[in-house]
C-alpha cells in the first residue's frame, strides 16, 4: 500500500516484547520498564494476525525486534510461523546477541534469514557499562554461533556515542577484516533523555569517515550509505537518522509488543490492534499507513524525538 505521500509500505518492523535482559544506558532506564499485565500484550497469534494483514496490505519484509526478543519464550515459533506466511519474502530479527550462541541454529531453520547483532565496543569493561550488565564474551558467542549457523547476512549494528566508543570506530571497523560480517555505524538519536547520556555523546556519522582514512564508496542499501577497508569480508554502513532524514524514503511501519501501530518512530501518534479481529487489524494499518507523517520534524538534543516510548518499547 501506498501512503498519502506516495510512499510504498513494503517493511513491518514487529516488536514481540519490550522486556530486555540488557540495560543499554541510551536505551532505557536502570531500573526497567514497568512490566505490562499479560493480558496488555499481543498474542502470538495475534502477532501473525498483524503480519497477514500487514503482508495483505503489500508488506514483504518483516523485522522481529524488542527488547530483547530472544528473551520471549516462543520465539521460535512466531518467527517459524512469520517466516511461513504466505508473501513474508524476507524474515529478518535484531538482538543484542547475549543469547544468541544457544538459539542461532533454531533460529535460521525456523526461517530467519538474516540478523542484526546490537555492538557498541569491543572492549569488556565498557561493553558491561553501556549495557549495565552485558558480557562482552556472550555477544562474540552469539557472531560466531551465527556464522555457523549459515544466516543469509549477519550485520553488526552499532550506535554511534561520542566521548565514548568515537576512539575504537577503526578497531569495529576491523571487525569486517576478521569476519564476513557488515557493521553499521548508527547516530544516536534522542530518544530517552538518559541521565548518562550527555550533549556531547550525540555526534555526526560523518565521524565514520574522518577515522577511516583508507575507506572505499561502495554503493547504498536502504537507509545506509555503504564502504569498505580493502581486503575486508564485509562492509561498513553508515546510517545517519539525524544528521541526514531519510523521511522520503521511508517504507517501514511498526508494531510495538503491547498492539500500536506507530507510523513514524518519531511520533506520539499511535493505532491500536490488540483484541482486533484480522480484518479490523488490516483497517487500522491501512488507516495508520495512510496517515503517515510525511516527515519526522526537527531532531536534536534541543529537540528530542517525539515518540513517546524508550526505545525498547518501540523497537528501535
Ligand atoms: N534488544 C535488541 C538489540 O539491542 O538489538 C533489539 C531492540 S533495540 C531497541 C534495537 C536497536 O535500537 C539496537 O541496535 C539499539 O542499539 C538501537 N537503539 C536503541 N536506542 C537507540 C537510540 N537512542 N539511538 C539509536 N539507536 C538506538
Ligand atoms: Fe535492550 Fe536492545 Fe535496548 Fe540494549 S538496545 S537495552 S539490548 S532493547
């Protein structure tokens, strides 16, 4: 489906908790998120609703996020049954990998073609005081666990966070010379006023390309502009949702763990699915779709996003 600004909805971003076993500190609160009743949240079932009417609606590419979504108990079957609907073309899931060493092969037979990995540094002290409570040891596990595993594409995801991982970009970067993975280089986004979080830690991707003299241009995919270091496995992507909108672009919709469609990452608005028959859910994306702000507004420390969740309740 098409929105109002001609816009081809095509990617389902389908969030099945926002519970976490991390506490990433530009994410979500220490203390977590104030668990919601059972009954608040979709059912597995209803999830697969959503995705048969998302795909109704011409959606091909569906993402399952969190929280962390290797933490939900079912998670190999909503990715097994997502991955078996009809017109689900591409099956993609990001996790911050902690789990993933015991789950990678369920995960890739139950259809999962391709993973996100959640990074942000590779040295152990820092991994433990971003996350609050991650080991760094668990997450280069879940890569390896993943390569094995013979996933379509493996990416490294990782944000961005001046004054604090800016002096190991060439060091994540080698990361493509070891193994054939690509990482993206994120900006960080205001999302969640974090106490830990300061003015300075919000710098430009531009960054990326000042610290890695020996880059190459390689070609776009998606949202990221893409380069790579000679010689490497993998590419270096660079993804810029602050510095450089890419509003018109945009073909993405999202389904939050409690049932609201969000259109825009970057917005309060919301539709509600959870409780709704199929057809009554197809009715509130396309409703959601068609009402899709054509752009997500100022964005800056000045002037933080407008979603009105943490990250981990959106999904991100
Ligand atoms: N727990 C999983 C993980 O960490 O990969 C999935 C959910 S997490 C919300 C999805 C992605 O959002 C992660 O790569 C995370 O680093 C990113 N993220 C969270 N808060 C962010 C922020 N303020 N700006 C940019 N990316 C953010
Ligand atoms: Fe959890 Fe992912 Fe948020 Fe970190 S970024 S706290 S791993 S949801």
């Amino acid at each position: 489906m098409k929105d109002s600004t001609g816009r081809k909805i095509t990617y389902l971003r389908l969030s099945v908790t926002d519970l976490c076993n991390l506490r990433c500190r530009y994410c979500m609160p220490e203390a977590g998120v104030c668990a919601k009743a059972h009954d608040e949240m979709l059912t597995e079932e209803e999830m697969l609703s959503a995705v048969r009417a998302a795909v109704s609606l011409g959606v091909n590419k569906v993402r399952i996020t969190g929280g962390e979504p290797l933490i939900k108990k079912n998670i190999v079957s909503i990715c097994e049954k997502t991955a078996s609907v009809p017109g689900v073309k591409d099956l993609a899931l990001t996790t911050n990998g902690t789990l993933l060493a015991g789950m990678a092969s369920d995960l890739r037979k139950a259809g999962v073609m391709r993973i996100n990995i959640s990074l942000d540094t590779i040295v152990p002290e820092k991994y433990s005081y971003i996350t609050r409570r991650g080991k760094l040891e668990d997450v280069f596990s879940g890569i390896e666990a993943a390569l094995e595993a013979g996933f379509r594409k493996i990416k490294i995801n990782t944000v961005l966070i001046g004054g604090f991982n800016d002096d190991e970009i060439p060091d994540l970067a080698a990361l493509t010379m070891k193994w054939p993975v690509d990482i993206r280089f994120i900006e960080l986004m205001p999302v969640y006023n974090s106490p830990d979080i300061g003015p300075e830690a919000y710098i430009n991707a531009s960054k990326i390309i000042e610290a890695l003299p020996g880059l190459k241009e390689d070609c776009t995919d998606g949202v990221a502009r893409l380069y790579s270091l000679k010689g490497a496995k993998g590419k270096i992507g660079i993804i810029s949702p602050v510095s450089n909108a890419f509003c018109s672009d945009c073909n993405r919709v999202r389904i939050t763990a409690d049932g609201k469609i969000k259109p825009c990452l970057h917005r309060a608005a919301e539709y509600s699915i959870k409780g709704l028959s199929e057809s009554k859910m197809k009715d509130q994306l396309a409703r959601a779709i068609s009402e899709k702000p054509e752009r997500r507004g100022e964005l800056s420390c000045a002037s933080p996003s407008g979603a009105g969740r943490y990250m981990n309740q959106i999904g991100g």
